[in-house]
C-alpha cells in the first residue's frame, strides 16, 4: 500500500469519527475547518474532497502532495512528521510480511 494512500485513509477515519459526517464533503468540511484553526494552513474543502476522490477511491495514487500539508497530515494523526509517519508505515508492512512467513523448524 502506498504511504500517501494510508495517510489519507488515516486523516479520513479520524475525520469521521470527530465530526460524525460520513459523506466526503462532511468529512472534507470539517477537515477545512480543523487544518485552518489547528494548524493555521489555509486549504478548501473541495482540495480535502479532491484528495477523497484521488486517494480513497484510488483515481490519482501519484497526485503530488505539498509537503507542508503531508508534515500538518501527520501531525493531526499524531505523528511528529510525515517522515515519522512513514517510517512507522514502512516497519507495519514489514511486519505484516514477517508475520505471514512461517519458518519449519530443523
């Protein structure tokens, strides 16, 4: 799975459960709403509703992010940075491989 693809996933879920919207654009709404006043960084609805569309249901895994706006992502999952976010994603997918490999004993 793509870091990017999971964060946005992340930031989603967690924008759901605060604001109770289960639509896109709820969710974007409040997004709008708590990126600005939380973390002073200016960004519509209709971008969070955009990234909705290119990450969740998956129409632009490759769509180029502002790094500003990945570090305050993050940040609002509880991670220090996105460079903190995708080293732990990195070590969860090791994990899970590691997890799945069965080793016979001699």
């Amino acid at each position: 799975m793509l870091v990017k693809k999971y964060l946005f996933e992340k930031v989603f879920e967690k924008a759901k459960t605060e604001s109770g919207k289960q639509s896109k654009n709820g969710m974007s709404n409040h997004l709008e709403r708590v990126i600005s006043d939380d973390f002073n960084y200016s960004i519509t609805s209709k971008s969070f509703s955009r990234y909705y569309e290119d990450f969740i249901q998956e129409k632009n895994l490759q769509k180029d992010i502002n790094p500003d706006l990945l570090n305050i992502l993050a940040q609002y999952i509880n991670h220090d940075s996105y460079a903190d976010f995708a080293n732990d994603f990195k070590k969860n997918e090791i994990n899970l491989i590691f997890k799945d490999v069965k080793v016979d004993s001699i």
